[in-house]
C-alpha cells in the first residue's frame, strides 16, 4: 500500500511539474509572438480579397483597406507587444465597417 501511494504521489508531482512547464511555454514571450503573428495574419487574409485588382472600391475605401492592412503588419513591433498573444488585451485596429470579412 505504501509503494501504491508513493507511485501516485510521484506520478501526481510529475503531472503537476509537466502542467506547469506547458503554461510556462504557452505563456512565453515567443509562444505569445507566434500566437499574435498568426491571427495577424488569418486577419490580413480576411482582406486580401480586397485588393484584388478587379474587386470594385473607390480610391478612399482602398486607401482605408491599406491602412487597416499596414496596421495589422506594424502590430508586432509596437510597444507592448506581445500582449496576450492576440487575445483580449491586443490593440487591435479597426477593421471598417463596410468591409464584410
């Protein structure tokens, strides 16, 4: 029975320390970089549509897409950065209204 126990213990503790040592990867400042790169970019996809040559806006509504788009880009470089890896606390620009992505 003491051997059982000291088995679960250990293997509890080992649990623990492994749960922990995820967190601490998930929670690094490079994992968080990649977490907000990658929805920067399924977000600079969304748009993509909209710069197509052929894609009918007016001048004003490109210009307005472009910045949108360069905001996006400049994220991961802006002070602050990488917040909480492009969740709540990410600055996220404005996406306008009109654009249905």
């Amino acid at each position: 029975m003491e051997l059982w126990q000291a088995e679960e213990a250990r293997l509890e503790q080992a649990a623990t320390e492994a749960e922990a040592a995820r967190l601490a990867e998930f929670n690094s400042e490079g994992s968080r970089f990649e977490r907000l790169r990658a929805e920067r970019d399924q977000r600079l996809a969304e748009t993509d549509y909209l710069l197509m040559a052929d894609y009918p806006l007016s001048e004003n509504q490109r210009t307005v897409v472009q910045v949108y788009r360069q905001s996006l880009r400049d994220l991961p470089s802006q002070e602050g950065a990488p917040w909480d890896g492009g969740g709540e606390e990410t600055p996220w620009p404005e996406i306008p209204t009109w654009v249905k992505a």
